[in-house]
C-alpha cells in the first residue's frame, strides 16, 4: 500500500491539503484526482502543488470509526455553545476550551491561519515543537466498503453534499481519538462556506455541529491530550491506519437512522 499525499499553497500560506492510503494500481488515478483537487479549491488557484507517493513499510493498524452524532444549531454562537458544552462535559478545563477557540478564531501563530492541529494538553500548553507548523495527521483512509456505507447513511440523513468533509473528518477523527493520551478534539472546516465542524473524543464518538463559524471565518484543529508519550505526534503523524468500518449516525433530534 502507498501513502499519497496532496499539498497546496499559494505565496506560502496552505490552501488545502488532503491524503490517502491506496494499492499501487490506484496512485496514478489517485494523484490525478488530488491535483484536480488542489487546482479547484473554493480557497483559490495555488501556485505551489506537492504530491508524494511513499510505500508504507509498517503494519496498518485497522479501526471502527467513531460514531457519528449529528446536532443542529440556528448559528455559529450556538453552536460554539453546544462545542464548549461537550468538550466540558469531556473533562477539559474551561480556560484550555477559550483558549483554544481563540486559537481558531485568531490563528494559531501571529494571527496567521492554521495548516494543521494544536496539540493542547490539560494545563493549556501547545505542545507541538513548530508552532508555524502545528502537527498534521497523516497516512490514513477508509475502505470502500466502509466510505459507501458512510454515503448511504448521510444520503438518509440528507447531508450527501458534505460526503467528501464528513468522510475525510471523520477518518482523521477516528485516527485521532485512536491514539493513546488523545481526550478530545475540536475542529471547524478553513473551507469559506463550510460552517459545520465537530467535537470528537472516544467517549462519545463524532459529534457533528452543523454550524460552528460563519461563512468566510478561518478554521482549524485542536487536540486535546493528557499524559502523553514521546510518541505521541510520530505516531499522528506516522502510523498508517484504514477506516474498515463504520460505527453509524444518530440524529439527535430524530433518532438512530
Ligand atoms: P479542513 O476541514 O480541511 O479545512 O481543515 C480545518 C483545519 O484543520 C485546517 O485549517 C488545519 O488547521 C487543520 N487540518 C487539516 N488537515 C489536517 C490534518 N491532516 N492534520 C491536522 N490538522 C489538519
């Protein structure tokens, strides 16, 4: 299996990024598919577009992905309410959740956006060793098998236009909360006009809030730790992992579909 990986800028500053594990039959097509990607983003025409293709050499670690939750709010500030609600209810202290909101509401360093994920641990500290670069999750996918019963179900749910943010969240997601010391993670999209983002965690899966920013505000990512190992962001950033099945969706306000 290879790692592909995707990389767009534009004077510098990311514009998207996106990554996926396939058999070497499939890197072509894949690379094809991610540079259209990279070429047509909502964000703007990058002039700097990376492709990689790496052979992964370690064992793939197979998960269950999180379950999926889904809460509907009226605006963004409910929706910030309901995300400090359950991240509170998660156990992390209030003055780590404002800090972290401010970080995705400022950016993470000089006010400039984020590219990847805070890691935060209890006592509010970023402890990711470039603070430009925050840490980005790598070298995972799902099955096609699991992404289609993922699509049936957001097909019934109504949300089949978010399948690509939902699928490629939700498998970062469940990566995330795979590793040991992760507590919780917090992310709303960079995407302009997508305003949904989430509050994830092993305790209650994926909790999808279907607005947490208005349209054009920046987005980014936190992870939440707790007593973590050296290993720790290797092991985000380096152990390869599939998606091989999917947990499911409860509406909140309909019940289990
Ligand atoms: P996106 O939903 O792709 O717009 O991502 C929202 C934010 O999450 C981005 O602005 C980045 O800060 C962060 N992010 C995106 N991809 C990753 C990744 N693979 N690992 C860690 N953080 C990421």
């Amino acid at each position: 299996m290879y790692s592909v990986r995707m990389r767009a800028s534009l004077d510098n500053k990311h514009i998207s990024g996106a990554e996926r594990v396939v058999e070497e039959k499939d890197i072509k097509n894949t690379a094809h598919s991610l540079i259209e990607r990279a070429l047509t983003h909502e964000k703007g025409k990058p002039d700097f577009i990376n492709i990689s293709a790496e052979e992964i050499k370690t064992p793939i670690k197979s998960l269950t992905s999180l379950p999926i939750t889904l809460l509907h709010v009226e605006n963004a500030d409910k929706g910030k309410t309901t995300a400090e609600k359950l991240l509170a209810h998660i156990g992390i202290p209030t003055f780590c959740i404002e800090r972290a909101f401010s970080f995705l509401e400022d950016g993470a360093c000089n006010g400039e956006g984020m590219r990847g994920a805070i890691i935060m641990d209890m006592q509010g500290r970023r402890l990711e060793s470039d603070k430009k670069r925050e840490v980005r999750a790598s070298r995972m996918d799902i099955t096609a098998e699991a992404s289609g019963e993922l699509a049936a179900a957001l097909v019934a749910e109504g949300l089949s236009s978010n399948y690509l943010h939902i699928k490629e969240a939700l498998v970062l997601a469940t990566k995330v909360a795979s590793v040991k010391g992760t507590v919780a993670e917090l992310c709303w999209s960079d995407d302009p006009g997508y305003v949904a983002g989430y509050v994830a965690s092993k305790k209650f899966g994926y909790m999808r809030i279907s607005c947490l920013k208005n349209e054009g505000d920046r987005g980014g990512r936190v992870f939440f730790v707790n007593d973590i190992g050296e290993d720790y962001i290797n092991e985000i950033e380096k152990t390869p992992v599939i998606v091989n099945k999917f947990a499911g969706i409860i509406d909140i306000t309909g019940g289990q579909k």
